[in-house]
C-alpha cells in the first residue's frame, strides 16, 4: 500500500506558485554528479503494508530477547523485572500522548508525576535537588562536566579510567565543541579502584573529577575520601551511577559528599529495548541549582490558594538560546521517566532495598560458582550485582562461542577496549533478580568446556 499525500494536480499548482517548471528545477543548485540517476543501489523497491510486515518481522525473530536465554549482559544496561502495571499505565492516554508541558496550566498531571519523579531522583542518589530527567547517562555525565566549568571557571576534568567507555566517548565528542580538556585512562583488571591516583591529580586547574559508582569493573570505591579532596581544591566531585538498583544496598553518592550525581534510570521501569530510549538522571546540590541543566518543575499555589505545579527557574525557551543558555537540551525523556517514578513507587523503600538484596545475592552465588571453574579467576571481591572475571583465553571469541550457545556471557573488555591488551582476557558479568540457579550452572558448565 503506498502513500501519496499529493496528487499531480497538487504538484502542479504547487510548482506553478513557485514560478518552477518541474520537480528537477528544485535541484538546480545540486550538481549533477551529487544526484542519485536512479534507484538507491540495494534498497528495495515499494512494497505492500502486508509484505513490508512479513518482512520485518521475519527480521525481528533473527534478535535473541533476553527473557528467553540465559543472560548477564550489563555494563550500563540491565535487565530487571518490569512489572506489568508499569507499561499498563504509561500507555494510558493521559501519559503516552501528551508532549512537553509548555503551558503548565494544562498540564498539571504531567508535571505533578515529574515533581514526583524528581524528589524520587533527589533521594535514591542523596542529593538536594533533581531535574526533570535528561536523554540518557552519557548525555546526563557530559552536562555535570560543563556545569563544572559553569561553577569553577576552570576546564580540566579529570575522568576515572573505571568510568563507561561510552560516557568517556560522548564527553571527548562534546568536549571538541567547548574547549574542555579531559584526562581519561583505561582501567586495570585489579581489585581497587583508581581513587588514590584520582587523588594524586587533583590540582588548582581541576574543574571536577568524574567517578563511576560502582565502576565499570563493579568496584565499589568509598568517596568521602575523594570528595574531600575535591573540596580543598575547590573542584566538584561528579559520581555515575549506571545502576540505580544498586543505591538500595550501599550508600548513595550524595551522602559521601559528591556534588553532582548523574545516571542512567534505564533499570528501573525500562526495558532494555535494544537500546532504549533510556532516561537520563541528574541531582546536584542545592547551591548550584541554579547551573542545573534541563528542567526542573516546582510545587506552588494559585491566586485561590489550591496546590499547583510550574516550570520554575528555567524554561523550555532559555535552552535554546545557544552559547548564552545553561545547555541547550530542551525537553526530557518524559515517559520513561514515568516508567521509573511507577516502578519507584510500587517498589517503596522497602521494595527497593529488597530488590537490591536479591541482586547482591544472587550476583554473589553466581561469582562463587563461576570462580571454581578452571580457567576462571574473580577480579572483583567486592561488588553489587555485577563482577569482573579473568580468563585464561582471550574473552571475545569466548563470549561468542557462548552466544552461539544461546547463552549470552555477559560483555569483553575486549570490546569496550579494543587496543588495551591487558585487558583482552578481561570479562563483566551482570546478574540481575531475572537469572536463575539453572542458568548460573549453564554459564558455568559451558565455560568449563570452551575454557577447557
């Protein structure tokens, strides 16, 4: 079924107007060799709704969905139960319609739920004040890093080497447009994170000092430590969390003394979507509310007294004033914000320290069980739900041979760096609620034979 929103006699008074005899003398200024002169090679031609259908769907049985492999993928993206009311109530009209509040008169449910989620967002990560989400982690790391430079004047930013490669790539890309100098390194397969050297670095031009919490290894590192010395320096100490199940077991950043704490949310509310949309986190203290970027709603009351909600100390329209502006993002992950705040508050407090708990638990029976297999040596002693393994051949080729298995490994340092051969052998296993007994004991009987 094809659409064709213009008919002939539409093109052609259409063109007439704009005083063009044809379609081609639109392109007059493109040169001739930059022109396509016929179909687009391997692109196929038009079909129908139902054939279009057939085929995609024919390619989507080709994806492995987590639910139905064993599965330890993680490194910034976990699979968690979502329950069913979560995606129930985002589907509801109300919600999965509604666009970004610009007039906050008529859009008094939305913002209530982001007032909601963002004092949700203030507590889980310990800090004062929180904003009304930002696109993802990475995006929501590299603008703590600018808000640095907002608050301290200085640009040099010291990077853990235990932060997300990814975040690392995403910041040195922004950095290339604003002049930050960044100081990153590769992690080493050892126990302790790299907090003494981060100490050691800290100078007078230092705007902040970005750490993962726990790490991209699972380390989970003490920050009072660093934040203290951040705070003789004057610089900003800015913690990471990509998984936000884990500040249900151990001590949030902010209460460790971080003044910027950043994330992902994916965990919570979030499949994993084959790549999302996630939904970014972002709380700081309150001193520097005011250097927050993207959006934050308030609570107030109208001419009548009664309790309403507001964009308040930044809208929508200073973001887009370029150079001049906080930042430049301009609305926020809305629904998956949403999908977190529901799952938040089905969860409780206490939920969220019983989910934690189960992580850890399963995560560390997991870690006990793969440890006696030959070949196999634990790196990190102490984690949350996710660990890091060395084995005795290189990981990637073994991390295939497993998919092929139907079992999906969980992620090679290999592949998040490619040119650090000490880290080829380097392997991070996630375990989430979602792993059973049975799927721990056929990752570990089918490492025992590949790695035999």
């Amino acid at each position: 079924m094809r659409y064709l929103p213009l008919t002939t006699d539409d093109r052609t008074a259409m063109l007439a107007t704009i005083g063009a005899a044809s379609i081609d003398d639109l392109f007059v200024d493109v040169p001739q060799a930059a022109r396509l002169d016929g179909p687009i090679h391997g692109l196929p031609g038009h079909a129908s709704e139902l054939a279009v259908e057939r085929h995609l769907t024919a390619l989507a049985r080709k994806n492995t969905v987590a639910g139905e492999v064993p599965f330890f993928l993680g490194c910034g993206a976990y699979r968690h139960h979502v329950p069913a009311s979560v995606d129930h109530l985002i589907q509801r009209g109300e919600f999965l319609t509604a666009y970004t509040p610009y007039q906050p008169e008529i859009a008094q449910g939305t913002l209530q739920m982001l007032f909601e989620f963002q004092t949700q967002v203030a507590r889980l990560l310990g800090t004062d004040v929180a904003n009304a989400s930002m696109y993802d982690g990475s995006t929501a790391c590299w603008e703590a890093i600018t808000m640095a430079r907002r608050v301290t004047r200085r640009a040099k930013a010291i990077v853990s080497s235990g932060l997300h490669p990814h975040y690392v790539s995403v910041a040195n890309t922004m950095a290339k447009f604003t002049g930050d100098q960044l100081e990153t390194g590769t992690p080493t397969l050892t126990a302790d994170p790299d907090t003494a050297d981060l100490i050691a670095r800290i100078d007078d031009d230092t705007s902040c000092v970005v750490v993962q919490y726990p790490d991209i290894l699972g380390r989970i590192a003490d920050l009072s430590e660093l934040a203290a010395a951040c705070q003789a320096k004057k610089a900003l100490l800015i913690a990471v969390v990509t998984e936000p199940v884990a500040l249900g077991a151990i001590r949030s950043p902010g209460e460790m003394g971080a003044d910027i704490v950043v994330g992902e949310g994916q965990s919570l509310g979030v499949g994993l979507q084959f790549g999302g949309p996630y939904v970014g986190l972002f709380g700081c203290k309150e001193k520097y509310v005011r250097q927050m970027p993207g959006r934050l709603c308030g609570q107030t009351v109208d001419a009548e007294g009664k309790r309403g909600f507001v964009l308040t100390l930044s809208t929508r329209e200073q973001h887009i004033r370029r150079e001049k502006a906080t930042s430049n993002i301009c609305t926020n992950s809305g629904l998956c914000a949403l999908a977190f705040s529901i799952h938040m508050t089905l969860l409780g407090e206490k939920g969220l320290r019983g989910l934690a708990q189960a992580n850890h638990l399963a995560a560390s029976a997991a870690a006990d069980r793969l440890a006696q297999v030959a070949g196999v040596e634990l790196v990190t002693p102490t984690f949350f739900n996710e660990f890091t393994l060395k084995l005795s051949k290189e990981a990637r080729p073994v991390v295939r041979t497993l998919a092929d298995r139907g079992i999906l490994a969980g992620v090679s340092l290999g592949r998040l760096y490619p040119g650090a051969e000490a880290l080829q052998n380097g392997l991070v296993v996630a375990v989430t609620e979602t792993a059973t007994a049975e799927d721990v004991e056929a990752l570990a009987g089918a490492l025992e034979e590949v790695l035999a």
